[in-house]
C-alpha cells in the first residue's frame, strides 16, 4: 500500500485469522479477527492497514462506511 492513497476494503470480521489482501480489481478484503460490535473491527483494521503500510496508526482514517462491510480509508 503507497501512502496518500484512498482504498475500498471488504471486511470479513469474526475470521479465523487477521490479514490482508490486494485483489485484482484494485481493491483489498481484510479478514479480522474482531467482532463487528462497538467500533472493534474498524479499529482492528486501521492498524492493520498502518502495518501493511508501513506508517503510524495515526496516519490511517476511516474516511467512509463505518458502520459498512465496504469501508473506504484514507492513508497519509
């Protein structure tokens, strides 16, 4: 992930695993191991997105669909 970039993410919660992947039509499906319950899943994902981007938690937002399985996030 390059950073000053916005990105479409499909969230699978309740997963086994925590991870992250690129498909083919540009946009990324992570699977988290949070429940979608009080904003858990959503913060699970920021910092898994940080990680995969190689910048500070900080740095990633929630820029669209917090309450959405699509979410749209915003890295700077």
């Amino acid at each position: 992930m390059a950073s000053d970039q916005k990105y479409s993410v499909k969230v699978k919660p309740n997963s086994s695993q925590s991870r992250l992947e690129k498909q083919a039509d540009g946009t990324w499906i992570a699977w988290l191991k949070s429940p979608p319950v009080e904003g858990k899943a959503n913060k699970e994902l920021l910092a898994l997105v940080a990680k995969e981007a190689g910048v500070s938690k900080s740095r990633v937002e929630l820029a669209g669909g917090g309450k959405s399985r699509i979410k749209r996030l915003r890295v700077k």
